[in-house]
C-alpha cells in the first residue's frame, strides 16, 4: 500500500490513534469512536504550522496601555467575562442543543453593532437569509453588523483580517473545516486545526473572537480537550428548555473569575437579563408548606436566594429511591446520615426527593443546613417559619460550620424581607453590627447563632 493511501483510525473522544479500525477505543473505552482519516502529508505547503523566530523580552520593556474593556451593553454577560471583553480573547461557549447560544450571542453583536462598534458574525449552520429572519425576530438591524455563511477556514480568517472587526463569533466550530486536511467536519483533527489557526489569528490581530462549541451527551463540550486548554474562557450556557431560566457559568477564565454566573429569562424577543435571580426564584414560593426552606448561595460575587425542597415519604419498593436535582448527590447522602445518626430521624427506609426551585445547581456547602432543614420538615410534616432563612455547613459529627461572605448572604435576605437568620455560632461573632438592625435603618433581622444540627432543630420545630 502506497503512503498516500494509508489512513489512521483516530478516536473522535480522547484523539487516540490506531492503524486498524477497533469497536472500542483502547484509549478511553469509548464504542464506535474511531473514524479513518488521511495522515497529513508534511510535504504539503501548509501542512506544516510556521516556524518563525521570536527573541524574548524583558517584561519591563513591555510596552501595555491599560486599555478598558469593551462592554456590551449586557450586564450579566460582561458579568461572567469578568468586566467586560478583553482584545485578543478566544472564549469558548457551549450548551445543550436549542439552548439559545446563537440567539445570545447575536443580540451581543447587536448590541456592540448599535453604539458604533463593527461585529462580525458568520455561521455555518445557516443561511444569511436564516440570520435574517433571526435577526429580525431579536431586533438586530444595526449597519455595522455584519453577518456570512461560511464553512472554510481559510475564508473566514481572510475575512476577519480584511474587515476587522472589533468583535467576532464562530457559529459553531464544528462546521469550519480545512480543506487540506483529509477529515471530515467536526473531526478531531479538523476541529484541532481550525481551532489553532483561529487562536493566533485572534492573539495577533487583537479581535476578540468568540467559538460556539456543540455539547455531547453526557454534556462536555465535542471535540479534543485541547480546545478547552488553548481558549482564554470557556463559557457553559445551562438551563432545562421546560423552563425559562437560562444561566451562563464560566468554567474558565484567564482574565475574572471563574464563580460569576449570569441569569436570562427566555422570551419571545430572545434572551432578558434578570437584574434580580432571587426574587425571580422565590417569585413563586409557596409559605408555610412542609419542606421547603430558603437558603442564600453564592455565586462569584453575588449572593442568591435559592429556595431548596425536600420529600421524604414511605417507600413501597424494598430499596428506597433517592433523586436530587441541582444538589450534589453524595452530599445530601451524608447529611440524610448525619440526622439519622445525630437527630434519630430514621431516613433510611424512606424515599428521598431532594430539588433546588428554578433549575439552579448549587455546589457549595454551605446549603448544607438547607438541605437538612427541608428533610427534616417535610418528615415531621411542619413549615418553617415564615420569613427564616437558614444558611450554614453540616459536619460529620453534627456540627455546625462557618461559611464565607456571610454578611453579603444575610444582606441579601433582608432585603427580600426576612426577618429571622440562622447562621453558624462563628459566623454570627463576625457580625457584630448586624445583630438586630436592617441596612436601610427600617427593616429589622433576626441573626440566631447555632452550633449543632440539633440546637437548630430545636429552634425552627421546638
């Protein structure tokens, strides 16, 4: 066989290669992953990526501008990039299918395309008579803003270098192909490609470039994880598509923080930042009903008001179910053995349904007392208190643990109106100002210093 004719077998997974085809991948474990392509011949011009000389710098003698970053106009995605978007960025945005990447990031151009600046949108999922109709129905009509069907890379970097806009996106990554290399669309090697080339068109022209990324099934965005490596942000646009809520979570982020998250409400007219999530998540709270309790989490910066439910009731099948949504799993476990253990409340033979109202996820621990609050009265069938709100970390041994950013937490919840806190006991010596007095001077709240998951019990079901 001629070396022309030869082919490698490369999975589309881990990029794992193989000169015969195999079922299952022997790199991952992945089934039906592995996909003949062509070897790149060397010989080619172009194959090979240039190998200019750089001499390094003194970092003293860099020359750097403290130039602003350019804002959008949308505040809770200037949010997540940290403050706005930095010259020369490559962001990576992913999400479940018909989540509304592309309508969010269409009306991002629009808005930088109606106070003057140049945006450039192309796509190669749809035609520009499709991001006209599109367009239309988002109200994006702005001149400056300029949109293309294409697929070749080397066209949509001749492109960007001939118009030079102040703001580009790739729709998706998937799509955009190399002509010279033998591989198909979407390929690892093509989406490896396209990706480098684009990264050092954006770092060295300084437009910031924006990639839209397809998601497989178990979530992760397709393609190498070398993508994820080279971008400066990496973007996940979550929400259940039952519902209207949208939240964008930074994963990555060279330039801010990794823990800000913006919310949007989806709408006939595209995407509308919500100012204000807890007050749109505890907008349809029902009070004084068993198991449900109201928590404060946060988020980078910015404390929410999330409202966590909890059922605990007789199983009819010989092994108990257990289905959390928006809580870590393993974390509810520990705490469900904690009560039995330090409470005597026997969960053990019962069903347990643990969900967070809104479809927002919540990692950290300190909706630990949350959870445990929600279980415990939806087992003895009593509400909580109106107007309490419990915030704080469970440990092993029952007790109760300080949590960070507590005076932003307890801030937030007086301002939506509750008038009692339970925090850990050290939490509440760090907030001697704040003991009964509410920041307006009018409204007042409670703060109750706990220091067992058993003196709380008695506090809120004495």
């Amino acid at each position: 066989m001629k070396k022309k004719d030869r082919v490698i077998f490369r999975c589309q997974s881990c990029d794992h290669q193989t000169h015969q085809w195999m079922g299952k991948c022997p790199g991952c474990g992945d089934w039906d992953t592995l996909i003949a392509e062509k070897p790149i011949d060397n010989s080619v011009p172009g194959a090979r990526f240039s190998r200019a000389r750089t001499a390094p710098i003194a970092m003293s003698e860099i020359e750097f501008d403290q130039d602003p970053r350019l804002l959008t106009g949308i505040c809770e995605f200037d949010r997540v990039l940290g403050g706005g978007i930095v010259a020369g960025t490559l962001v990576l945005i992913g999400g479940d299918p018909g989540i509304g990447k592309s309508t969010l990031m269409l009306q991002v151009l629009s808005r930088l395309a109606d106070s003057g600046k140049k945006a450039l949108y192309v796509s190669g999922e749809e035609s520009i008579r499709q991001l006209k109709m599109r367009g239309k129905r988002l109200a994006s009509g702005a001149s400056s803003l300029l949109v293309a069907a294409e697929t070749d890379l080397d066209a949509i970097l001749n492109m960007a270098l001939e118009e030079k806009p102040h703001v580009m996106v790739v729709d998706s990554i998937q799509t955009v192909y190399n002509p010279e290399i033998a591989s198909t669309p979407g390929s690892v090697t093509q989406i490896r490609e396209a990706s480098i080339r684009l990264m050092n068109m954006a770092k060295q022209s300084g437009i910031p470039l924006f990639l839209v990324g397809h998601v497989t099934k178990v979530g992760a965005i397709a393609g190498p994880r070398i993508m994820e490596h080279m971008v400066d942000t990496v973007l996940y646009f979550e929400g259940d598509r039952s519902h209207v809520f949208r939240i964008l979570r930074a994963v990555k982020n060279r330039f801010g923080s990794t823990n800000e998250i913006g919310v949007f409400e989806m709408k006939e007219k595209g995407l509308e930042e919500v100012p204000n999530p807890s007050a749109v998540f505890l907008a349809e709270r029902s009070v004084n009903a068993p198991g449900s309790v109201v928590t404060a989490s946060m988020e980078g910066t910015r404390p929410i008001l999330i409202e966590i439910q909890g059922l605990a009731s007789s199983s009819g099948f010989g092994n108990p179910r257990r289905t959390v949504l928006g809580l870590d799993p393993n974390r509810v476990a520990l705490i469900a053995a904690v009560m039995e253990k330090r409470l005597g409340i026997n969960l053990s033979g019962l069903d347990i349904f643990m969900n967070v109202a809104g479809g927002v996820k919540v990692v950290e621990p300190a909706a630990d007392l949350g959870v445990a609050v929600a279980l415990a009265s939806s087992f003895l069938d009593t509400p909580v208190q109106e107007g309490t709100t419990v915030i704080g970390e469970i440990g092993l041994t029952g007790e109760i643990r300080a949590v960070s950013h507590g005076e932003a937490r307890i801030k937030e919840a007086l301002k939506m109106g509750f008038t009692r806190c339970i925090v850990p006991e050290n939490t509440k010596k760090q907030l001697p100002d704040m003991q009964t007095i509410g920041v307006d001077g009018k409204t007042a709240i409670t703060i109750i210093g706990a220091g067992s998951l058993k003196q709380v019990m008695e506090i809120l079901f004495e």
